[in-house]
C-alpha cells in the first residue's frame, strides 16, 4: 500500500498538519490526527512509522453526552509537512492519478476517516467542495460512477456547508470494499 497516499487520505479527513515558526533557530513541524476507533489509529501509526515519522499517542475526553473519547496521534516530519503544505489541489489530483495504488490508498484513508456506508451505499463526506471534487475524479479514474451532491444547509445557515460524494449502488459499495479493504466500516 503507498503509505504517504494512505495518510494523506486519512489526515485529509481527521487530521492537520502545520509548520509552527517560533524564530530563526526553532520551528516546529507538526502532524496531528484524532480518532475514536484504536483499529484506525493504529493504522494511522503504522504509516507514520513506514514513514519514519515517530508517533506520539494520548487519549482526550470531550464534553458532551453524545462524544466518544478521542485518541490524538501526533508526530514531527520536516519533508512531510513542507510537501503537505506545498500540496494545492491540482498537485495532489496529477500526483494521485499517478499511480492506481495510490488513488487506492488514498481513498482507502480518506473512507476510514470521513466515510460511511449504509445498506446499498458509500458516501465519503467533508465540507471541502474542492476535495470531493479530486475524490469524485478518482473514483470516475477508478471505473465507478460517483455524485457529488451537498452545499449549505438552509436549516443550519451557521454552519459549514456539507457536501458529499456517494457511490449509489450496490455493486459499486461491494467492489469499493473489496479494493480499498479498510480496516473499519465494513472492511476487515
């Protein structure tokens, strides 16, 4: 599995990474990524560490009465973070289209991180437009026939828009699992 596609996915959906300047001799690279399922962040881990990126784990409780307890993985990786912040959307479509393995791994994270499935269907959803968009390429790139659907909710105007895009039939759910094979949500 092409590790840095597969964590871009995944950071694409519950993560962030930053690069933190405290002055000329001190900066500080950041990649941090939350989740509630251990099954998915120890695949997270795995790939930090296929990376050489050293991961830090610590668990944090929200409030609320409806919020599973978190687990934060964190890790510090120069070249990753530059070329995370160097990656616009067009870099990121040319360098997945690259290569099938890739487009894989990275909808493989991106389904672990921010995707479901119901009876007939996939649906991989974000309030990035811009994304789905790239998401929805792969897909057509990999032989399905995704939409794209979602934008502001007129009943929830305070709120990001929702978009998503989705995968509508039975077939084309069975055939995403068997090539993705995430380790949650229907997968292994």
């Amino acid at each position: 599995m092409p590790t840095q596609a597969y964590l871009l996915g995944a950071l694409k959906g519950d993560g962030w990474v930053n690069f933190y300047h405290y002055g000329p001799r001190r900066q500080h690279y950041l990649i941090q990524f939350f989740n509630s399922s251990r099954i998915f962040v120890d695949e997270v881990m795995n790939a930090l560490r296929n990376l050489g990126i050293k991961p830090r784990i610590s668990s944090i409780r929200r409030s609320g009465w409806n919020v599973l307890p978190q687990i934060a993985v964190q890790g510090n990786n120069k070249p990753f973070v530059m070329w995370w912040l160097n990656l616009d959307y067009d870099s990121m479509r040319e360098w997945l289209l690259e290569d099938k393995e890739r487009c894989i791994a990275f909808l493989k994270g991106f389904y672990e991180a921010d995707g479901s499935q119901s009876r007939n269907r996939i649906r991989l959803s974000n309030s990035d437009k811009q994304l789905l968009q790239v998401i929805k390429e792969i897909l057509e790139y990999l032989g399905f026939h995704p939409t794209l659907t979602g934008g502001p909710r007129k009943d929830r105007p305070h709120r990001k828009p929702e978009y998503e895009t989705s995968l509508n039939r039975i077939a084309e759910r069975d055939r995403f699992l068997m090539i993705t094979k995430p380790c949650i949500k229907g997968g292994g």
